[in-house]
C-alpha cells in the first residue's frame, strides 16, 4: 500500500498502471515502442506503420500496410458541416483551440462514436487520418491557400505537409516530417496521454479523450516549447550571442525551452535524431544558421545548468525549414501523437481501472456553520 501521507507532487515517479505500449529508459536514454527501438523505427519505418504497430502490437505485413494507408486515405475527407464551421471560425484563432473543437464537433457526425465507451481501431484510424485534413482546412483559409483535395496518392506524411502548404514535398521534405511524426508518436504517460487514460477510465468515449488530450498538449510545458525555442533564436540573432543572452534567461530563473525532461536524466535519443535531421535539412536549404544556434545554446546550457535536450529542441528548426509556421508545430506533434493517444485508450478499455487518486487535505476540519447574517 502507497503510503497515503506522502505526496508524490506531479504524480513524479509514480507507477499509475502497466503498459505494452512504450518504455522509456530515463537513465540510458532509450525509447521502445512495443518492442522497437525509436533508433530502428527512425532509420527504417513510416509514421503509417508505426501507427499499426501502437494500435496492434506488431509490425504489419506487405498487405496489411497497403490496407491500413488505403483507409487511411478513404479517411481523410472532413463532413462538410465541420468544413464549414471551420470556415466560420475566427482566422486568428489558436490552432490548438481549434483543433480540440474540431474534434468534439466531428465526434457528432461519426454514428456511434459518442456512446459511453465507444472505442475502436476504426475511430483511432478516422482520427489519425482525419487530423491533417482538420490543420489544412483552417490553414489554408487563414493563408489564403486553395481548398484542399483528397490527394490519395500521397503518403501520410506527404498529405500532411501538401494539405499546410499547398504543395508537393521533395522526398527529403516527406523522410525528414515522416521521421518527426514516427519520434512524436507515443511517449509512455506524458500529460496529455494521462488525460486521454483517465477520460477513457470513466468509460467515457474516444474522442471525448483525445479531446481531453488535445487541451492537455496545448500546455507550454508539454507542448509549444519548440515554438518558444524558435522565439529564443529569433532573440538571439547570431551565434557570438548565444552565451550572454543564454546566461541572462538562466540567471533571470527563466527555463529554456527544449532542455529538461521529468523521465530522461540523459539526452533524449529523439533529440540526437532530429539534430541530424535539422543539419540535413538545414544543409539541404542551404540554411544552417538555426542548427549552429542550436549546438551553440546545447554547450551553455549543458555547461551551465547540466540540462540535456528534449524532443523539442530541434523539432521546430526542422519544420521551419520545410516551411510551416510556428504556431502550427503543436498541432503538427498532436496530429502524429493521436496514434499513440488512442493506442493508449484502447489498452485502457482492454484492462479498465477508473484512474482516481487521492489528495492529502491540509485544509480546516470542524469549523462551525455560521448563519449570513452572523458573518463579520
Ligand atoms: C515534452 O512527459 C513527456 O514525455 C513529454 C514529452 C512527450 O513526448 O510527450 O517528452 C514532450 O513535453 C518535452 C518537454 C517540453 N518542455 C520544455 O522543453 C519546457 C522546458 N522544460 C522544463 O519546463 C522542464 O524540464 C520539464 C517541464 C520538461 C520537466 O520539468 P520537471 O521534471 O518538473 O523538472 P523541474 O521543473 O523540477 O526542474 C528541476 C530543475 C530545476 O532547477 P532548480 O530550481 O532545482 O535549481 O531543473 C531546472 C529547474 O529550474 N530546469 C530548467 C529547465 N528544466 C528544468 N532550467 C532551465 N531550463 C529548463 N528547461
């Protein structure tokens, strides 16, 4: 029995259930998805496949594969109710806001999917599919882009930046955003997967919990840090700044966004990845300014505080480069840690347990009932 008087603030380390899913070894600087090491997956895999692997525990044949990316394109279209609200929304609007209020509104034109309990492979795949769609609608309205079309011949990760940006990626463009969608596919119980466990732990339906995910990731602790991270370099200017600008924020208390994990007491083996990624792309642009800033703030900060860098540090140099603007990076993490959210929810309904804490009150105890009238 956990002893009831300590408080574990954070939840931090605590041990909340047991899952097939992901294993992150904080210490070695590891991250398995079902069985597959982050390091393997990114080498070789796609984000579709990787999807198949969170949802059904093992890799998918030749055959499966073609099954899953041809529904996946059968899923893509948006009803044309939420089109329109989508339209209708303010063009300045938080994409994240948006997105979560998107995803509430499909729920009510998916038979079923608002059921107590309603859960299945086939809403984690309608969700997966559907969210670039959701980011490209509202998008291109506010950039004044044309309309999106279906586009089934192009991948996930190709749809997904045709559908922001209205144009077709170079195979370069497609390998480097398929291997940020793989890196940001599942990551044990951050935050927002916790939120998504806890919804689904009520019996509550599937999209009522990548609702509950969504407003979760928004949080600039957990999601936006690479946005911020971007900001920084935008204060910074140039590499022969990096030290007194880096020591300021650091001796001001400020955090610095991209560095620090609660699990990783090493490098996060995502950023190792999305470092290289963020040279070749840089290289490729014939742009490394953003990576030389990058190495350059990862020796003060590592010097000065210890810290290592975590998944955001690199990512927003990379979408940057491909063109995608700032304030859709968090959506873009959402749109490929939806597979790993409903993974989780769909082990949650395999073993439910109503996730429910208790709080170690400090509070008054017997005060006296005063009347209104009585009161000072
Ligand atoms: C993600 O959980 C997940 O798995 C999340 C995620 C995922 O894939 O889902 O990995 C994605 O959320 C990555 C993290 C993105 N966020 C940031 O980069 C924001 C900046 N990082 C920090 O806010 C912080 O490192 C956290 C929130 C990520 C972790 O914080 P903890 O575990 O609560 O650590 P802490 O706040 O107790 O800090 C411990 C010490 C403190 O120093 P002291 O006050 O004890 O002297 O480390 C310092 C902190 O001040 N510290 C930092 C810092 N992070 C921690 N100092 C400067 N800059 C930082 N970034």
């Amino acid at each position: 029995m956990v002893d009831p008087t300590t408080v574990q603030r954070g939840l931090e380390s605590v041990v909340a259930l047991e899952s097939r899913i992901c294993f992150i070894d904080g210490k070695e600087g590891r991250l398995i998805y079902q069985g597959y090491d982050i390091r393997d997956l990114a080498a070789s895999s796609t984000f579709d496949e990787v999807a198949y692997l969170l949802w059904y525990g093992r890799l998918p044949t030749a055959t499966q594969l073609d099954d899953l990316r041809h529904r996946f394109r059968e899923l893509r279209t948006l009803p044309p109710e939420l089109a329109a609200q989508i339209d209708q929304l303010p063009a300045d609007a938080n994409p994240m806001d948006m997105l979560r209020t998107s995803v509430s509104t499909l729920a009510l034109f998916e038979p079923g999917e608002t059921k107590p309990g309603a859960s299945s492979i086939g809403g984690a795949q309608r969700l997966t599919a559907v969210l670039p769609t959701i980011l490209g609608q509202f998008h291109r309205r506010r950039a004044k882009l044309p309309p999106i079309a279906a586009r089934p011949d192009l991948s996930s990760a190709a749809y997904l930046l045709y559908a922001l940006l209205d144009r077709e990626p170079t195979e370069l463009e497609t390998r480097a955003l398929d291997v940020c969608l793989i890196l940001h596919a599942d990551h044990e119980l951050n935050a927002s997967t916790f939120a998504a466990r806890v919804t689904a732990s009520t019996l509550s339906d599937l999209y009522s919990s990548i609702t509950s995910a969504i407003g979760t990731l928004k949080g600039p602790l957990h999601g936006g840090a690479n946005e911020r991270v971007m900001e920084l370099l935008d204060e910074i200017g140039t590499v022969d700044r990096v030290e007194e600008v880096v020591k300021a924020k650091l001796s001001a208390h400020e955090r610095i966004m991209g560095f620090g994990h609660r699990v990783y007491k090493v490098e996060d083996p995502r950023a190792t990845i999305l470092r290289e990624w963020a040279r070749r792309i840089g290289e490729s642009k014939g742009n490394l300014r953003y990576y030389d800033l990058l190495r350059a703030v990862e020796q003060v900060v590592h010097r000065e505080k210890g810290l290592y860098p975590n998944v955001d540090l690199y990512s927003g140099a990379v979408y940057t480069q491909l063109g995608i603007p700032p304030d859709l990076f968090t959506p873009l993490f959402a749109s490929s840690r939806v597979s790993g959210w409903t993974a989780h929810v769909l082990e949650e309904y395999e073993d439910l347990r109503l996730i429910r804490p208790t709080a170690k009150y400090v509070g008054a105890t017997d005060l006296a009932y005063v009347p209104t009238g009585q009161r000072g």
